[in-house]
C-alpha cells in the first residue's frame, strides 16, 4: 500500500504541477478554509482535503493543468459549483440575481 502523503505529493504535481508545501502554503494563505465558503473543513469524504481549483480555459485539452491557472483551495461542494456554473461569472451573476428576486417568495408568487 501507498504511503497517503506520497501519493497525493505525485497527485498534485502530476494534476496540477503543485508540491505539496505549495498545497500548503496556499491552505494556511487562506487561513485553513475554501477560498470561496469559508469552510474551515474539507467537505469530500473521498479525499478529506480542499480541492485545487484551475482555469479550466487555460489548459482546455488536458484534465490537467500547466501549474500556472490554480486560483485557490475549494471545498466539494463551492469547487462542484463553479463546475456546474462552466466558471462562467454571467451564469453566476444570473443565479444570483435569480435567488436575490425570488427570497422568501412562495410557490405562488413564482409565475
């Protein structure tokens, strides 16, 4: 069996060309938390750590990255989010003006 810190040690770099103090570094920059959230706790029970979120139009024909589009350390859930979103801000900014308008509204009012 694979010593755990070995293997993610080669699963950033191969993914993301980061080492883990860099990981590190980055985590304890945000003070411990999802850059986006600010969970204090990873959310993904697989790998119990933050996720390294990438510009996915920097490196568009690899799951990998070339090292230089990390933005920051997400949790599960904000890291499937902006996935779900494509990283498109308009789409964000969309749903929120969508939530903001809809806020405590009732199945009635929304027509």
């Amino acid at each position: 069996m694979q010593d755990p810190e070995k293997a993610l040690r080669n699963s950033l770099w191969s993914k993301y060309r980061m080492t883990l103090e860099d990981y590190r570094a980055r985590l304890e920059a945000q003070g411990g938390k999802c850059a986006v959230c600010r969970a204090d706790a990873p959310t993904d029970f697989r790998t119990r750590r933050f996720h390294v979120d990438h510009d996915h139009s920097c490196c568009p024909t690899s799951s990998k990255t070339c090292g230089k589009c990390t933005r920051g350390l997400l949790c599960h859930a904000c890291n499937t989010g902006l996935g779900n979103f494509q990283d498109n801000p308009e789409r964000l900014l969309a749903a929120v003006a969508y939530l903001t308008a809809r806020k405590g509204a009732t199945p009635d009012a929304i027509h």
